[in-house]
C-alpha cells in the first residue's frame, strides 16, 4: 500500500511540474516579470533563470514520471521547491503583493500568496516522498534480497 | 541515505540543470519574440522602444503641419493648445515659451514615461512642438513621434525658440 501511495506521489509531483513548466515556457518574458516581482536576484540572472527555469521543471517532471534518475529529479524538484518557498515567504515578510507565476499568471494578491505558500509545502512533502520512498519497485537493496534467499 | 548517494544526487541534479538551462537558451534563440538575456522590465523596454523613435533622421514620408510665427502666437495664449519643447533640458531651463511642456528629443524615452499620464488625455487634443529653430529638426522627430504613438494634432513651429525670441515675446525661466 504505502508503495503504490509513494508511486502515486511521485507521478502526481512529476506531473504538477511537468504542467507548470510548460505553462511558464509558453510565455518567458511575463515569467521574468514575476522573477523580477520578487525583487531578490540581480537583474543579469533574471532573463537566464526565466528561461533554465522551465525546462528543468519539465525535464525533472518527466523524470519523475518515467521513474528514470528518480533522486536526482526529485533532489533538484526538492530544491526548487525550497527555493521557491523562501522566496514567497521573504516577499510576505517584506509586504510585497506579487504573483509568483508558479503555475501561470494570475493577479497579486497577499491572500494568494499565502495558498501558494502553503500549496508549495505541500509539494515540498511530496517531493522529499518521491526522493526517498519514491523508487518502483520498491527499494530493497541486492544485500537484502541475497541474504533473504 | 549515505553521504554518498547524496552528492551523487546533487551532481545528477546539477547535470539536469545545465542541461536544462541549454535547453532554456536554444528555445529562446529560436523563438518569433526571444527575450532579451538582460532583463529590462515593461517600463524599461517601452522606453527604450520610445527612444528608438526618434533616433532615425526625420522622417520625410512622415509629414508634420507647420505654423507661423503669429499662429504659434495664438496658440501659446490658448490655454487648450499644449506646447511642447522638444530642445534638451539644459535648454529648456534657460528659457523657454510660456506654458511650454519639455519633451526633449534627446531624452525622449524618459521624458515621455515621466509625462506619459498627462500625454495620454492629450491623443486628440491640439499640440505644438518647437525646438531651437533654424536648422534643428527636433520638433520634427518629437512630433513625427507622437504621431506615430497616436497623436493626431500634433504640428510644429519651425521658427523655433530663436524665432520666439527674435520677435521680443515674452519668455519663462525654470
């Protein structure tokens, strides 16, 4: 049970970011926008991270999905999530109103800052899932299996 | 979880996203609209697109109405005629025609974002630019310009400052 609870996990993150990637690619220059909302990085790294931003998610999603490089895709999803939560903690903090473009454009709002927050928690806790229990079959060492036998 | 696996994570993840960001620069390099490796944010790009307005000669297919002296006259005292100088702010300061609003061609992105609120209630509304005179085509591109942004009364004094001057009319200092 807690295997297929994991693999559903693990595909259902995969897929949210697959999804949210190709949302932010349809449209870089308003994704740089919501960066630049932000007002944390230098303005040279603003235009790079909007255009490495969306494929990592893609290319980390279907990782995930496919169940290929599992913990390299989840570590980089886990550290975006991070990243992303401190971010939208920090804009909180410093009573910015912005929209962080995280699954597409919507209007900024503090109210909406807050269920992003939260909504990234959530994903966070699925993906640190997906890096450690996330693995099909399930993880069972060849030590374990020979020593079984 | 051993150290270990860890750091070959962190260098799987590292790997993903190198390659992601060469995935990221080839699709911008192929997009109909790629955006800029250097982010200039909306007001930026606008200005800078404005400026690009009157950077090119006058443009010749692009003609402006032209006034007199007497007729710039009449329009400086008629408080629904905006009056712009399109001559640069150092000028400007020195002297300029009473009521005069400066929208330099030289700053002319800047000056134009600064005074953008109040331009846009004037797309319909009369407008007349000047700027030194004699050989300067200023007025030409800032009026050429604000055609070109959807201003549709717009019309320039060539005369110019050193007409307004020659003829002893009153003048304002900043």
């Amino acid at each position: 049970m807690v295997k297929w609870l994991a693999l559903a996990i693990r595909i259902a993150i995969g897929a949210a970011f697959v999804y949210a990637g190709i949302i932010k690619l349809q449209d870089p220059s308003e994704f740089a926008i919501n960066i630049a909302s932000f007002q944390i990085l230098p303005n040279f790294l603003i235009s790079p991270m909007a255009l490495a931003l969306p494929p990592f998610e893609i290319i980390c999603g279907a990782l995930l999905i496919a169940g290929v490089w599992r913990r390299a895709a989840a570590l980089g999803i886990v550290v975006l999530l991070t990243v992303f939560l401190i971010a939208i903690a920090a804009a909180l903090a410093r009573g910015l109103t912005i929209d962080c473009g995280c699954f597409g454009t919507g209007t900024p709002s503090r109210a909406r800052m807050w269920l992003d927050l939260g909504r990234d928690a959530l994903l966070l806790g699925g993906a640190l899932i997906a890096y450690g229990y996330g693995g099909y079959p399930p993880v069972r060492s060849s030590r374990t299996l020979a020593s079984a036998a | 979880m051993s150290g270990a696996q860890l750091g070959k994570d962190f260098l799987g993840m590292i790997g993903l996203a190198i390659l992601a960001t060469i995935c990221g620069l080839a699709l911008n390099r192929f997009r109909p609209n790629p955006i800029s490796l250097v982010y200039q944010s909306p007001d930026q790009q606008l200005q800078a697109e404005l400026s690009q307005l009157v950077n090119g000669p006058p443009l010749d297919s692009f003609p402006v109405e032209t006034i007199s002296l007497d007729q710039f006259r009449v329009a400086v005292a008629d408080k629904g005629v905006t009056i712009l100088d399109a001559r640069a702010a150092t000028y400007f300061d020195r002297g300029h025609v009473p009521r005069a609003i400066n929208l330099s061609r030289q700053d002319f992105g800047h000056d134009y974002m600064r005074l953008r609120p109040m331009l846009e209630t004037l797309k319909n509304k009369p407008i007349v630019v000047y700027c030194a005179g004699g050989a300067c085509h200023d007025s030409k591109m800032v009026a050429q310009a604000l055609t070109a942004l959807g201003f549709t009364q717009v019309r320039i004094y060539p005369g110019g400052w050193d007409g307004w001057t020659a003829a002893g009319l009153p003048v304002v200092h900043s």
